[in-house]
C-alpha cells in the first residue's frame, strides 16, 4: 500500500483517491481525519509527550483508548515511536529530556517491558519506529541498531522503518546511511516512512542533518530501493506537509518505485 501522513496539502488533493492506498494519523488528529476521510487509516501514536522508558505507561486504561481508536480507524497495525532515553520528554520540534538519561540496560529493561506489554494488550499488531538523533538528551542509545534490534528481539514487535530518521542519526553518528540501513533488522520491517533531511545551516552543529520533512531527494530514494531489497513493508507512507503538488510529484515518484519493487517480486 501506499499511504500519506494527514496534511492540509493532502486535503487539499481533489484526486487523492486515486493517489493513496491509506492515510496515516496520530491518535489526536483521529477525529478531525475520520471527519472528512472514510476508514481504513493507519495509527501512528497515541499520546503526544511519551517514552516508553515509562513503565507506567501502558495499562488497562491506555489499551482500551488504543484499541477504540484502533477499531474507530480499522488501522491493520498500530506504530508507536521506540523512544525515550528518559522517563519524562517533552515535545518541542523534537523530544526534549525532562528527566535525566537512564543508564543503557535499565533503558533497555524499561522500553522491553513496556513495549512487551503493549503488545499484549493491543487488537492488532505492534510496530516500533526507529527514531532521529538529536543531541539534548532523550535519544541516546535509542536510536541505535544493537538496541533497536534487542528492543524487537525481546518483544516480537515489528518495525516502522523511518528512513529520513535514518539518515539523520546516520549523521550524528558519523556512519554513512547505507552502512547503518543495512544494519537495522530489515527483516522486521512492516512499514516504511520516507522524508527527506535537510543540514542545519547555523550553529555548532552546522551541516549536520535535521529531520525536516522536505522533499525527497535522489539519495532518498536510492535508500528506499535499498530498504526494499530487504524489508517486505505492508505499507510505504510519505510523510510531507509541504505544498500539494509537490506532494502529489512525490506520490506519482514513489509509486512507480512501488510499481518496480511489485514486477520485482520484492513486495
């Protein structure tokens, strides 16, 4: 299938219909979605400021909200983001630490019982998505390959593979991004995110990537293809809120890519 995040620019699409397979929406944007587009909609969050370094978190209350918004959008799956590097997080363009880092295995423990419980709890199975480095704090070791991979290990989750998140860590970290694609779990890939990075321009970390949501670009998509001779994603979901036919282009670009990937026998 291929999908878009709920945007005004894609509301804005008279021929949407026929450009997307399925729309993705965060569990706040569920109504104002299902107001003016028709079931199935993939669930992507439920809450926004959360770490599942929270082991309060998930409970009775929380699987009965989830799986009502779940059966409300017939969502095949529900995808949560496999973050934080803190309890507490605030968001603010990205997460902000409100409370201090855990040391890596206490962090690992948590975020597996959590997401193990979640997983229990849901209707529909879990996918847990690969995050983007920033540096204040409440994304250290998350978004590396070992962890996510122990993360997905012991739980049985699946993945959201975000492949803009990707390069930005990829960036941070000093790797190029096909070394570090090539060393998530491909292999448990459900779902596919592309965007496209853009360098900071200012600053001490200037030219380091920052994960804006603009258009995609050749290397982009050279990852995509990449990403594709691995994984087996149910779903491929575009995520730009940028102008309406600069969406639509993209969405004509990544369905020939899908097109390809299907004569290929890789989808």
């Amino acid at each position: 299938m291929l999908g878009a995040t709920w945007s005004p620019a894609l509301a804005a699409l008279e021929d949407i219909d026929s450009l997307v397979d399925i729309i993705e929406v965060p569990g706040w944007g569920l109504d104002a979605a299902l107001a003016v587009r028709p079931a199935p909609l993939l669930l992507h969050n439920l809450d926004m400021d959360v770490s599942l370094a929270n082991t309060e978190y998930v409970d009775g209350d929380w699987a009965a909200r989830a799986n009502t918004m779940i059966r409300r959008a017939q969502s095949p799956w529900f995808s949560l983001h496999l973050g934080f590097s803190c309890e507490a997080v605030r968001f603010e363009e990205h997460m902000l630490p409100v409370s201090d880092v855990l040391p890596r295995d206490e962090l690992l423990d948590r975020i597996v019982a959590t997401a193990r419980a979640a997983r229990e709890l849901l209707d529909v199975p879990l996918l847990l998505e690969n995050l983007d480095y920033c540096p204040e704090g409440a994304y250290e070791y998350v978004c590396e390959p070992d962890f996510i991979r122990q993360v997905l290990d012991a739980t049985g989750c699946g993945m959201l593979l975000d492949i803009g998140h990707m390069r930005v860590t990829a960036s941070w970290l000093g790797v190029e991004p096909e070394e570090l694609l090539a060393a998530l779990p491909l292999e448990r890939v459900g779902e596919v995110h592309v965007s496209s990075p853009r360098p900071l321009e200012s600053g001490e970390h200037a030219g380091l990537l920052d994960d804006v949501h603009a258009e995609l670009t050749d290397v982009d998509m050279r990852l995509l293809v990449q990403a594709l001779e691995a994984a087996r994603p149910g779903a491929l979901v575009l995520e730009y809120r940028g102008e309406p036919e600069a969406l639509r282009r993209q969405l004509v670009q990544l369905r020939r890519s899908l097109d390809v990937a299907n004569s290929a026998g890789r989808l």
